[in-house]
C-alpha cells in the first residue's frame, strides 16, 4: 500500500456492516469507509456504484462525482459539486414506484420513479454489466410487490389523460423509452 492509503484490513467501520449477501464487487471497506458517517449502525451494505451524472425528472444536475450505495435498508447517494460542494438523497425501497436502467451509447443510469420524481443516477460506465443488471434486480426485489401495488394505484386514482401527457413529457425528455412510453400509454388507454 501506498504512504497515505489505508489496507483494508486497518480500515474499521463505525456503521456498515459488510457480511451480507449478495454483494458487489465495489464493496470494499475502503469504499464503504467513504461514506460509513452516513449510514446507521449495522447496515449492510450491498453494491456501491458511482458515475458521473444526475437527473431529476430528466433535467441533468450539475455533478462531479455520483456514488450511489444500496443497502439493505434504502438506496443512498452523495454528490459531488464542483462549485457547491456535496448533497445527499435517501431513498426507502417502499417510496420507489418503479426501477428502470436507461443505456444510452457512453452512459447508464439507474431510474427511480417515485410518485412525482424520476431520479436518475449515472452508473459508471466501466462497471461490469452483469453487476448492473444485479443492482437493478437487487433494488426491484427491495421495493417488492408493495411498489407496483402502490404504483397501479396512483395511477388508479390520476386522471389517465394527465398521466399520459405526464409520460410524454417523461419520454420526450429522454427519462423514460420509446416503448416504456408506449406500455403504459396502452394501460392508460384501456382506463378511458
């Protein structure tokens, strides 16, 4: 090791807790050391991820650096500013109405819908698909069927034609897909 870098094996965790399963390969505890103030005691922590992007509802947010930490409680991101310094966001796996990975040719992000935000947060690029494609599924199984169940009923209880003027905006913004937009328009439609 280096003279000013920590062997994880000196490297203690006030907080996170690290024996758990399944686990990324980006969970080290020099990693976690990063961001164990923010976690509470005895959290596990799944997969650590990091990019370069942000966005809300489609709007990119100005950001340095994205480190995106899924654990066995909520979903926690730190992003770094290049002028403002850092902001935080906790998501609770009940909150997030749907999960979707968006690709595009350089980039991919992670997209949490929740009942009036989609944030979407950047995944580098160089992570190993397979282990993104696990992080989707890991968030997809935390959020369970209480998600989807509250997700149909919010849009049970909107007006289906705001709803899908809502999605247009969403996919003419780049959020959500061609054919995502499409799948729900149909669902909408049918409610008419």
């Amino acid at each position: 090791m280096g003279i000013f870098s920590q062997d994880d094996n000196e490297i203690v965790l006030e907080n996170a807790d690290l024996d758990c399963s399944p686990q990324g390969k980006s969970v080290t505890k020099s990693n976690v050391a990063k961001i164990d103030q923010h976690l509470s005691p005895g959290e596990k922590v799944h997969y650590i991820s990091s990019g370069s992007r942000y966005s809300i509802n489609g709007e990119e947010k100005q950001t340095f650096n994205v480190r995106m930490v899924l654990t066995d409680k909520r979903i926690f991101v730190k992003r770094k500013h290049k002028l403002i310094g850092n902001e935080q966001n906790t998501f609770n796996y009940k909150d997030i109405s749907s999960v979707n990975l968006k690709s595009g040719m350089v980039f991919k992000k992670l997209a949490l819908e929740m009942s009036a935000t989609i944030h979407g947060i950047g995944i580098t690029e160089t992570q190993d698909s397979d282990e993104i494609q696990a992080i989707v599924d890991f968030v997809r199984e935390k959020c369970g069927d209480s998600g989807q169940n509250r997700q149909n009923a919010d849009e049970k209880s909107e007006d289906p034609i705001d709803r899908i003027e809502k999605l247009s905006e969403l996919n003419e913004s780049g959020v959500i897909s061609d054919e995502e937009f499409q799948n729900k328009k149909e669902k909408l439609m049918d409610q008419i």
